[in-house]
C-alpha cells in the first residue's frame, strides 16, 4: 500500500507558463516533506523541503504548499523552463531517528520552448 | 567533495549469476540507504543503515538479496542468483544524521541487466 501517491505519471507544459505537481500522503505521522528532482542517467537531487509546522515554503521559482487537513502537498515552478523537464518524487517521513524517506513514483515533467 | 560513488554503473550479466553492487557514501555521513527504481514501483527503499548497523531491511524482495555495511565508507548489495525481474537502476544514498527528516544525496545509481 503506498504512503506516497503521486498520481500524475506526466505533465507537458509550455515555457514560461506554471507547472503544477501533485503528491498525497496516507501517513499522518509525517511531519517532512521533500520534493526531488532526477535527470536521464543520474540521481535524484534534493530540491526543495517543507516541515508540518508550515504550509509554504518558497525557493526562487520553486514553491512548495503543504495541506496538513488534505494530506496533499504541492510543487508550484514559475516560470517554468524548459530545464526543468526531469522526474520529480515527492517523499515523505516522520522527523524520528531512524526513520527513512517513503517516495512517491514520480511524475516526467516536460518542458516545451 | 566527490559525493556519493557508486559502481559499477552498468552491469549486464545472464540469470542465475552473482552480482555485487558497490557503493561510497560521502564522507561523514552516518546514514546509508539503497534503493531501487522501476518503471511500475517507482523509487523503492530496500535497505538502510545507521552507523554501519542494518536498521530496516523490510524493502528487501526475497532472500537472493542481502547489503553490508563493514565500515562507514563502503557498502555492497548483492543479488545471488539474479533474475531477469531484478533489472532495474540501483541507488545509493547517504546522510550526514541518523534522523528521518533529512536530506538524502544520491549517487548516480548503478542500471542492472539480467538477461
């Protein structure tokens, strides 16, 4: 059964425009969450975070809004560049020793010029 | 600061075979996971380790697989015998605390073949 539902395999976008990804949890003991990004042929890189204790945090073009009610979290990129088309995971944990990041699969972000 | 190392990077080799994948965490860092990725289960926890000692091995698929961490700055997963459904790209993370609420960096990930 899985923790971390990104529901959205893909999502195609134009330049310029806002890219939108989504990520719902199960576990209501989850109190961090992070989004990575992954390129073709290499590793998942951290890209933004946010705690339970805020619903937004923002990072230049990135911004991340938490709905603790909903158990949904979001990704907002504006604007959006055609760099920015990767694999984007959502993960999930609770802020516990030993305990590690639950990962949704993914959503392909496609970014057109 | 060279990140995580893992190799090989690509490894094809023939069902029943052995296979070892290795991997250097960063310096420093106390924590240590393996995952697998695949098109249909996405990026999947196998294993991790806190200060060398295996803490939750429940990802691992059956008993063909099994990860050692001899000492803070290497680890091996092996797969005896592989089988075609093991194909897939293996990553290796690592993080500098014990705790769950921190960023993980990954290495490159190692893409198995097993005809």
């Amino acid at each position: 059964d899985q923790q971390v539902k990104q529901n959205s395999p893909s999502l195609s976008v134009q330049e310029g425009r806002i890219s939108i990804l989504n990520c719902d949890y199960t576990n209501s003991m989850f109190d961090y969450f992070l989004w990575y990004k992954k390129y073709p042929a290499e590793g998942p890189t951290f890209l933004i975070s946010i705690s339970s204790i805020k619903d937004k945090n923002e990072d230049g073009r990135f911004t991340v809004f938490l709905n603790k009610s909903a158990k949904h979290l979001s990704l907002h990129i504006v604007p959006s560049q055609p760099g920015d088309s990767a694999v984007y995971f959502c993960a999930a944990s609770s802020n516990q020793a030993g305990t590690a990041l639950i990962f949704g699969k993914g959503t392909t972000l496609s970014v057109s010029s | 600061d060279a990140g995580v190392i893992q190799s090989p990077r690509h490894e094809v080799t023939e069902m029943g075979q052995e296979v070892t994948l290795r991997c250097k965490p960063i310096s420093g860092h106390n924590s240590l996971f393996w995952y697998r990725q695949t098109m249909m289960r996405g990026l999947e926890l196998l294993i991790y380790f806190n200060n060398n000692v295996p803490i939750d091995d429940s990802g691992m698929p059956e008993d063909r697989f099994s990860a050692k961490m001899p000492n803070a700055s290497f680890s091996t997963l092996k797969i005896q015998p592989s089988e075609p459904r093991d194909s897939a790209v293996y990553f290796c993370a690592s993080t500098p605390n014990s705790g769950g609420a921190d960023t993980q960096y990954f290495g490159p990930g190692t893409r198995l073949t097993v005809l």
